[in-house]
C-alpha cells in the first residue's frame, strides 16, 4: 500500500501474507492519529510482496519472491 498524509510524506505499507484483511488494514490506518493519512492506494502484490529500503540511516529487508515489478524512489 502506498499512502500519504496531510504533509505529503509518503507512506510504503507491506503487511505480512494473512495478517490482515484488506478492510481490516484500511479499519486500522482510518484510526491513526499520528500520522493522519489522506489517502491510500493499495497495489496488492500478494505472496510476492516485499520491502527493501537502504539508506544512510535505515537498512532493512524483508524478502519475499522475485518479481519484475517494483517502485523505485
């Protein structure tokens, strides 16, 4: 899911496979209250969704299977 809130941050959302529903995820990012999002796009990449993001402050990957499509910032 890709989200933005009342600032224009940019949100990458990946939940793990089973955790939560579509409508439960939406329940949930509805509620926040820091951040308050705007909007949300989900672009569901099922069982072969993953996160990498490698910058001079965070390193982190959570693997998943091989895809040729990806978002790249």
């Amino acid at each position: 899911m890709v989200a933005v809130d009342a600032a224009g941050l940019v949100y990458f959302i990946v939940c793990e496979y089973g955790v939560l529903t579509l409508s439960e995820l939406a329940t949930a990012l509805s509620q926040l209250t820091d951040p308050v999002l705007d909007s949300a796009l989900n672009v569901d990449g099922g069982t072969s969704t993953g996160i990498s993001i490698d910058s001079a402050t965070v390193q982190y990957v959570d693997d998943s299977l091989v895809v040729p499509s990806v978002f790249v910032l």
